[in-house]
C-alpha cells in the first residue's frame, strides 16, 4: 500500500488508506440504505419484490441483485415476480441463465420508452450518469468497491 512506504522516516501519506476507507464507509452505507429501503416496505413478499424493482433497483438489474436487496425472499419467488413484469411489458430480459440481466422498460406509473443507450451494463458510465438523472443511482454493492 502507498500509505505505508516511509513510515520509518515519518513521510507516510495516510490519504491513500483514508481514500480507500472512506469509499468502504460510503459502500456499506449505500447497501444499509437500500436495504433500509426495503425493509419499509409492507405487503406480502411479492409486492415487496415488485416495488423494489419498479422503484429502487437500477433500470438494468440481475436476480442477485434483488436477492441481496429483498432477504428473506427464494429464488422461485424472485423468478415469479419477474415474469409477471415481463408479460406486463415493465421488465424485459437480457440473456438467459446466472448471467441474465434484466431491464426496466416502464418506470412505476409512468410510460416510457428505454433510452437508447438500455442496453450497457450497469457499470458504464453512460449507463451510470443516465441512472443517476434518473434518481436511479441505487446499486445494491457486496463485497467491494463499485
């Protein structure tokens, strides 16, 4: 680590490891809110599961993503609510298996057509920068640093 050459001759800079803390600080906070979010919700386990996707997740999103958001809730469940959305036109899907993401089309209350950028990762800054306009800027990150 930067943070540590030069500690014997007292030159160290504490700001690599003070950047790197404060960014792990603001990740567990992002997940406590989201899941904070979650949590305020009331119904039975598929409306949880549908207000979060219509309201909190991303506009792309996988399974996981909604399994570490919603707790307590199974897979088949999870699947169920998904392909209620999809055949109402809300949600499509984009590709198959674990590492099939899926889209909002609609966002809640409102018609809308995908921008035309729908289909980059949620990782891409476009997609990221469109996100965040949106008010959308809710990615749910375990484990590290987005």
């Amino acid at each position: 680590m930067e943070s540590t050459h030069g500690w014997h001759d007292g030159t160290a800079d504490p700001w690599p490891w003070l950047g790197y803390f404060s960014n792990v600080i603001a990740n567990a906070y992002t997940v406590f809110a989201d899941r904070a979010a979650g949590s305020k919700t009331r119904g039975t386990k598929q409306q949880r599961i549908r207000e979060h996707i219509l309201r909190y997740a991303p506009v792309t999103f996988r399974l996981a993503d909604i399994r570490t958001a919603v707790p307590g809730v199974s897979d088949q469940t999870i699947r169920l609510v998904l392909e209620q959305l999809k055949n109402e036109g809300k949600v499509r899907a984009d590709g198959t298996g674990r590492a099939a993401t899926w889209t909002r089309t609609v966002r809640a209350g409102q018609a809308r057509s995908p921008p035309r950028w729908a289909g980059l990762s949620p990782g891409h800054p476009q997609q990221r920068l469109a996100n965040r306009r949106a008010g959308l800027d809710r990615r749910v990150c375990v484990g590290g640093l987005r």
